[in-house]
C-alpha cells in the first residue's frame, strides 16, 4: 500500500482519457464519474468523466494508509465557468482564496441560484466492489434563479462560496446546463479503484 503513496507523490502515474488515473508499478486504476440529469428526466441523464485531484488523492492515502483524519462527510457543489479542472485544483487555492477552484477566477461556484442553504450533501450507500456512489440519494439543486451550469466537485465542506476544506474530485460537463427557475439538477457521483 506504501508504494500506492509512493507512486501518486512521486507522480508515476498516467492520466486516462476518461479523467482517472492509472497507477502501471501497482497495476491499478483510479477514478470516478459524475452524473447528472434536470427534474425527473431520466432519459436525459449525462455521464460526465471526472479528474481526482492530487489534493484528493493525497486525502485518500492519507486516512487509509497513513493514520491520517479521515473526513467523514462529503458534499457537493456546481460551478458556472467554462473552466476545465486540472490536478493541482484545490478547495483553498493553496491558502489563497482567490486561487481557490470555487473562486469567480476559476469554476466560480454557483451559490444563490439555488435555494438550499449549503452544498448537498453526497450520501453514499456504502462500498461495494471497490466502488462508492451517492446514486441511491442524489445531491438536489433547486433553481430560483436562472443560470448554466458547466460542472460540479466533490468537496469536504458545506458552506457555499466556502474557500476551505479538501477539494476531492471535479468535472466539467460535456454540456452546459441551462437550468431555468424551479428545474431541479441531480447530481451523483460514484468513484472507484480497480486491479487492472
């Protein structure tokens, strides 16, 4: 398990087409997906690849591998840039708020367009096959204002506009999303680790 540490710190891995990562020492695969879909439109679910950010991936070994905190509550929020994530996205910018991945600069999160009054929270069902997915229970935005939407983040705090906490994973969506007042964005995430 150390040389899962090793290989993700020393950066010897690859970058997948579909966001993951691929570990070729430890033969293993690393990654996630976001999915989305507006009311109860079913037929219109989108799949969207994610990146896990190196912040995440630092979070992971660090509270299974070596005695770190583990955080035990994720949420989720949107942002309305055309912005792409990229490893080195963090939830606090590196101590620099204005760097932050949910600052205007960046993904600029959408925050009072919806009416909920933080980010949902992503409730998992637990693990199943080396995977974890919040599908039972979706993270619900609902749109009191007008606005697109271009991607969302997985992230360890619930205040919206929030500059702090572990930025784990983000997508951008392979299509903006015009959400209109009263539409209502499901958002799921399921992430996974696999011996390849």
């Amino acid at each position: 398990m150390k040389s899962l540490r090793k290989e993700i710190l020393g950066k010897k891995y690859e970058m997948m087409e579909d966001g993951g990562l691929y570990l070729p020492a430890a033969k293993v695969t690393v990654g996630g997906v976001f999915q989305h879909w507006i009311n109860d439109d079913k037929e219109g679910i989108q799949f969207d690849p994610n990146i896990v950010v190196n912040e995440g991936l630092d979070h992971i070994l660090d509270a299974t591998l070596s005695n770190g905190t583990q955080n035990s509550t994720w949420y989720v929020g949107i942002f309305g840039n055309n912005y792409t994530p990229a490893a080195a996205d963090t939830a606090d910018g590196g101590g620099t708020p204005a760097n932050s991945f949910w600052a205007s600069g960046q993904a600029d999160e959408v925050t009072t367009q919806y009416t909920e009054g933080a980010r949902p929270t992503w409730t998992d069902a637990g693990v199943t096959s080396q995977a974890v997915s919040n599908t039972a229970s979706p993270a619900v935005f609902t749109f009191g204002t007008a606005d697109n939407v271009y991607g969302a983040g997985l992230v360890s705090t619930n205040t919206k506009a929030g500059t702090t906490g572990i930025l784990m994973a983000a997508s951008k969506f392979a299509a903006v999303r015009a959400m209109l007042i009263s539409d209502v964005l499901n958002v799921t995430y399921s992430f996974t680790i696999a011996d390849v």
